[in-house]
C-alpha cells in the first residue's frame, strides 16, 4: 500500500483520512490542510504529487530580523512585500497549481506565480498581517520549503547541477574506456593465454556496467519511474528501458557462460547519451543566463557628478552613486530619496497604479516609474538587470502565438509510438527465431527515437536571432517575441518621435525670454524625459536650475509647473490654450503666469530613408498610421504612405489603443511602432508592440521590443530576418524527422549497433544546432544584419 500523499510504500502505521492511508503524520497533516481548504484537486493532476515532508522542522527565526528579510524582498511599501523563492521540490504540474493557489490556504496573500523550469515562485502577500517566517513556514507545511541564501540560489543551483552531471559523465567515461580496453580480445580474437581469463575479463566489465548503470544513469530511472507513477510517458522511459535491457542481457550472458554481454555498449550508451544532455544542459543555460543576467535592452541613467548631469550605462551603476530620475523615468535599483517630490508608479511591479508618495530618506524600490518632477536619488544596491528583465517580462500577458509549443506536442506523442514500434520490432524478430536480432532492434529503437534534435530546433533558431536582432539595435524581450513578430499583418506607426525626429537642427523660439523666464523654462523642463524637452534645455543658456512647488506632465498635452510662485506652461496650443499660429511646424507653446511668452519651433524632420522603408513594408503589410499632432504634414504623409484614408490625426493614446483593437476584432495580427513615452496603451494592446528610443534612458515595459532609433532603416530587415527565422525552424524540424525515420528504418532491421545508435544523437544534437545557427547567421548576412 502506498501514501496517497506522496506515493511512498507504508511500511509501519498506517494514518487514515477520508479513506485515503498516509505514511506518515505530515502526509496526513498537508491532506487535512487542503481539504480543509477545498484544495483537494491537487491530487486530481498527478497521482501522489506531494513530498514526504522532513520529521525534523527548520528554525526560521532568523527571518524576522529586519536586515536578513530586507536583503530577501524583492519589494516592499506599507502595506504589501514581494519574494521569490527557489524552491527545489517543484517537480509537476501539481505543484504548480498548488503554489499558484496558496491565497486560497491563507487571505493575506495576494498573489503567487510559479516557474516550473526555474522552480521559483513569486509571492505577493501583506507583511502586516503575515510575517516572512509565517509565509515560509506555510510553505514548508504544504511540502515546499524553499531554498533561502542570500546569494543568487537559481544561478548556484545550475552550477551545482552541472557539476554532478560532469561527474557522471566522468564515471560514465572511466567505464566505458576500460570496458571497451578489456573488450579488445573479445572482438580481435584472443589467443591461448587470454581465453584462460575469459571469465575474468567479463565478470570485470560487469562491473564496470554497475556503476555506469546505478550511479551515472540513475536519473534516467528516477524521471522514468516519476513518470509512470504520474501516468505518462516521458522522454526518458524509452532511454531507461534501453539501458535496463542491456544490463539484463549482459548479466545473463555472463552468468550462464553463454556470451560476453554488451558491458562496454551500456557504459558507451550512458557515456554518450550524457554527453548530449551536458551539450543541451550547457546550451539552455547559456541561453536562460542571457536572458536574465544581462542587459538586453538599451537602459542608461544618469549620474551625477559634481553637479554635473552624465548618461552612464546601466552596468557601471554602483552602490553610492547619486542619480537623477526624469519623470516616466523606471527606477533601476533599490535607492533613497534626496532631493525631490517622489510619486511613484509601481504598477510594473505590484499591478496597482496608483502612484506612492515617498519622503525625503525613504527607499524606493527598483522598477518604480516616476510621475511627478525629476528626483535625485542614491542607489542602495547592486543593480538587478535580471529583475528589469522579468519585470519587462512580467508584462507580456497578451495572446501567444503557440508555434513553439509544436515541438512539446510532437515530443508527447513520439514516445508512445516509439515504444510500440519498438515491440513491434522486438516481436517480429522473435517470430521469425532471431533472438539477437529482436534484442536489438528494440535497444537501438529506443535510443534513435528520442526527440531531443527535434525539440532544440526552436530554441536554438529563435536565441540566434535575438542575438542578431541585440547587436543591430533591436532588443527583444524573449524569443517568443520573434514569433509575435513574424505572424504581423499590419503596422501601425505614430508620427512624432517615431518615422519624425528631431534631431539635427536646433530649435528656435518666436518671442522673447528673460534669463529669468529662461531658467523657468529650463527648470520645468528638466524634469522631463520627453525629447522636445531635452531639445528645449539644448537649446535655451541658463545661469540655474530653480526648485519646483508643483509639476505635472500630461502624456500628449505638456508639462505644467509651478516655480516662484508662477505657472510655467509648456505645451501644444491646446494644452496651452492658445490658437496654433503656424501649421507649417512642430510648435512647443510657453505661458509664464497666465502670458503667452512665445514658442519653439522647428521643421520636422522625417527618419533617413522613410520613403524606402514604406515601399519595402507597403508589399507584406497593411500600413496605418495614428498621431496625436495635427493634420499640418497630411500633404507630405500622402506621398509617403500608400492609403491616404489609414492615415489619422489628432488622437489620445487611449484613441490609439481603441483604434488598434478595432483592427483585432478584424483578425488582424498588428503591430504598433510608438515612441514609448505617450503610446504605452496602445503598445501593450498591440500583438506586438516596439517603442523606438532617441535616448537610451526610454525603457517601456509595455512593449515586446525597444528599437534603437538609429536602426530604423534597418526595420523592413528585422521583420524579414524574423519570418525567414520561421522558416529555418520548419526546416530544422524537417531534418530532425528524416533523421529519426532514417535511424529507425536501420533500427528495427536489428542491423544497428546500441552503441552506433547513442553516439548518433549527440551528433544529431550538435547537426541541429549548427544547422540553426549557422543558417540563422547566413540569412543574417544576407540582411545586412
């Protein structure tokens, strides 16, 4: 009899609940905790899905001191904190559904989100009323004690992870060599010396196969028996029952004098089949620690230095350093306020939009978007770019594209048929006397079969474009992005900021200013991260910076401060409220006490090589464009874009986001191209979504990638290098099909060697990956990429 709980074999008294038996008190204790709270369809996932928890319980009260939970919270305000937790037990989609319903075991926490390949759950929960040693001591109750150390858990576990799969393949080496060495007389013909130590030499490569088998292939046995217990069949049943078939035959062999066994293939097949998992383990790593370890979107910050105002890079951030953040600015590490009036918006982080005061000496999270006037800040931590990341990916809760669920779909229906194609094979030599031959058909089946080429294809494609896609100056948020970005059927541009810029000539300014009147316009404009602002403060020569009493910056309108007891206004006309007295510019009105002072002005210019651009879009996409300026450049835009009647002006960003939505409902896969600061709705209601930065300060987490405004030429490419992408995907697809029919057809002839068969899947591991990345690299070129 088995624990329901946790399946383990009931050995001594036996704990009765609702007709279900436990092994033990804590099995029983966490069933009568989720019945009690109606969580019992934990168990309707996975059969005995649960972990025997551990008799001996962890002291945690080391957690309610203040400075060890601090260094642990990922976020805290008054009310609520947020932790991620690695949690090593993570084993099956139960566990999942568990730990995403712990609100349901205890109200005090809001939220939990889990991720199964990381194994780490993200808790949002109300510090007031449930401390951190009570939330981990709840987790501990249900079976999942997480793994607390200050240091990076999820980087360390991969290491030591990697470590003991090298020490597998270690052994699994040292057996195989000395195995195959002994061997040499058996396949070579051994003279009269040699056949009086037959016996000897192949009781040693039994035990070579001993530990090959018990010690560096055990995890192929432990997930093929996780797996069987749960109902299903995974990759590594067909792999474990391989391995275990030869090991009986060689046994046998040996034991009845018949035969020399296959000692030195098992050790060769577990050598080889390790070796193609250390390639996959070291790729997916490779690819997991760049995306969450570094800096794949263009984030600068500045630094400041002796009153002076200098853009670093996000990396050379240190601890100490003191730094200025513009409105609409993301905060990019845990630091204290100094100077300024701080509201921050942490809806990027916690959901909630409304923004936080903060007082002078507070910290303030990273991941907080400054709404109100600039603040000056000093960091108190190192900087997370991995928690920017996830914060930019926390975002995406659009409509996927499930191309690349593909290869998980195939991967589950593939070993079921080849276990029966194995038997098949197995039986039909059987039948016709070919002892021999059925024993190998159905090992070298087996091992040819696995989809493991097949399921890299996709990972491997998309990682090389976004490496490509990095160093043009597009910076994606995940490769699922590639695959949004290939199924666009229509693009919608903005107008200012977007295909105009306004760089390369100065503004200029239709009144007159007071150095007094300037340095008010400086001052209210400082504060901003929009680049009309920054062309402003170019512009103007001021003596200083005056402190503010108020400021507000409307998204499409202006900024409005109050300095010196007067009103700044600096705006469009409307927002100003004045008639527009030129069509013929981009005008930026300024009203100082209620007088209108003047405006700037300057001629827009369009990005290098637009018309070029269009024309390479307008013959795949259907092209729209929606601005928030007025009809002034219509004349110009009708030449440029091929449907005067997609062309739409004086529109709100919520406009924007409706108008893109109206196109959904159509079926139409649309992108939005918006400048980041004013386009956010729509950005995050678009399929996909990319802001084109001028400055390197924008960061925008509501869009699926950020363009460097420099590669916008380079925008018909990126949308073609990503359907090629497709492309080379299905290809790769293809040569992992025709290399498992190819395999198989000599598998089950029994004409193949287990060995031969174990050496071919790296092989086809590393033709996939060279064949994805070498190709990727090929159409790259051929974009100019």
């Amino acid at each position: 009899q088995s624990c329901f709980h946790c399946g383990d074999k009931i050995d001594k008294e036996t704990y009765t609940v609702d007709d279900h038996a436990f092994c033990c008190a804590g099995c029983q204790n966490v069933y009568l905790l989720l019945s009690k709270n109606s969580l019992t369809s934990y168990y309707k996932y996975n059969k005995h899905p649960g972990k025997q928890l551990s008799p001996t319980k962890e002291d945690f009260n080391y957690l309610n001191e203040k400075s060890i939970a601090d260094q642990l919270i990922d976020f805290k305000n008054d009310k609520i904190s947020i932790i991620t937790f690695y949690i090593p037990s993570i084993h099956c989609s139960s566990c999942i559904w568990l730990l995403e319903n712990l609100y349901r075991l205890d109200k005090h926490v809001h939220t939990s989100r889990a991720d199964f390949i990381k194994k780490q759950v993200r808790i949002t929960f109300d510090h007031q009323e449930l401390s951190l040693k009570e939330l981990v001591e709840l987790l501990d109750r249900v079976g999942y004690l997480p793994r607390i150390t200050l240091q990076d858990v999820v980087k360390l576990s991969h290491k030591d992870e990697g470590a003991s799969l090298l020490r597998k393949i270690a052994v699994a080496g040292f057996c195989f060599g000395n195995a195959m060495m002994i061997s040499f007389p058996e396949y070579f013909g051994m003279a009269d010396f040699e056949r009086d130590y037959t016996s000897l030499f192949r009781w040693i490569n039994l035990s070579f196969a001993l530990p090959a088998m018990l010690y560096s292939g055990r995890a192929y046995f432990i997930s093929s028996v996780k797996s069987l217990m749960q109902h299903r069949l995974n990759l590594d049943v067909p792999l474990a029952l391989g391995i275990l078939i030869l090991f009986i035959r060689s046994a046998r062999e040996i034991l009845s004098n018949t035969g020399a066994g296959f000692s030195d293939t098992l050790c060769g097949l577990i050598f080889f089949l390790l070796l193609g998992k250390w390639i996959q383990s070291k790729t997916y790593y490779h690819l997991s620690f760049e995306r969450d370890y570094r800096s794949y979107f263009p984030v600068a910050v500045t630094k400041l230095l002796d009153n002076q105002e200098k853009p670093i890079a996000l990396a050379e951030l240190q601890v100490g350093d003191r730094i200025l953040i513009r409105n609409n600015e993301i905060i990019p590490a845990d630091a204290i306020l100094l100077k300024g009036n701080a509201r921050i918006d942490f809806s990027f982080v916690t959901g909630e939009s409304t923004p936080v005061e903060k007082v002078l000496g507070e910290i303030i999270y990273a991941g907080g978007k400054q709404t109100a006037e600039a603040i000056e800040l000093e960091i108190i931590k190192p900087v997370s770019q991995s928690y920017l990341t996830s914060l930019w990916n926390q975002m995406d809760g659009k409509e996927k594209i499930t191309f690349h669920n593909f290869s998980n779909t195939v991967s589950n229906y593939f070993t079921p048929i080849l276990l029966c194609l194995a038997i098949l094979s197995a039986c039909f030599w059987l039948y016709h006397g070919h002892t021999d031959k059925a024993w190998g058909a159905f090992t070298a089946v087996l091992i040819i079969g696995c989809p493991c080429a097949l399921a890299l294809s996709s990972p491997f494609t998309l990682a090389a474009v976004l490496s490509i896609f990095d160093k043009n100056g597009l910076y994606l948020k995940n490769t699922l992005a590639v695959e949004k970005m290939a199924a666009v059927d229509t693009l919608v541009f903005d107008k200012t900021g977007t295909i105009t810029t306004l760089s390369g000539t100065d503004l200029s300014f239709s009144g007159a200013l007071t150095p007094h009147q300037q340095d008010l316009i400086v001052s209210a404009c400082r504060n901003s991260n929009h680049p009309k602002s920054r062309e402003i403060i170019k512009t103007i020569k001021h003596s200083g910076v005056l402190p503010l009493t108020s400021y507000d910056e409307v998204p499409g309108g202006g900024i409005r401060a109050c300095i010196d007891d007067m009103e700044v206004l600096i705006g469009s006309a409307q927002f100003v409220g004045v008639s527009p007295v030129s069509m013929r510019y981009a005008s930026i009105y300024v009203k100082i006490a209620g007088e209108l002072k003047g405006y700037f002005y300057q001629e827009q210019h369009w990005r290098p090589e637009l018309g070029n651009i269009v024309d390479s879009l307008k013959t795949h996409y259907t092209l729209h464009l929606v601005s928030g300026d007025t009809k002034r450049d219509s004349d110009a835009l009708k030449h440029i874009f091929p449907d005067e009647r997609l062309l739409h002006f004086g529109k709100l960003p919520v406009d924007k986001a409706q108008y893109i939505s109206r196109l959904q409902k159509d079926h139409r896969r649309v992108a939005m191209l918006g400048d980041g600061l004013n386009d956010g709705a729509a950005l995050m209601q678009a399929d996909f979504g990319m802001a084109i930065s001028d400055d390197v300060n924008n960061f925008s987490p509501a869009s699926d990638a950020i363009l460097y405004a420099p590669s916008f030429s380079k925008l018909p490419r990126f949308f073609k290098m990503a359907q090629q992408a497709m492309k080379v995907i299905y290809t790769s697809f293809g040569i992992s099909l025709t290399y498992n029919i190819f395999g198989l057809y000599f598998a089950v002839q029994g004409s193949m060697s287990p060995l031969f068969a174990a050496i071919l899947m790296p092989l086809s591991t590393i033709t996939i990956v060279s064949f994805t990345s070498l190709t990727t690299r090929i159409i790259a070129s051929r974009n100019k990429l």
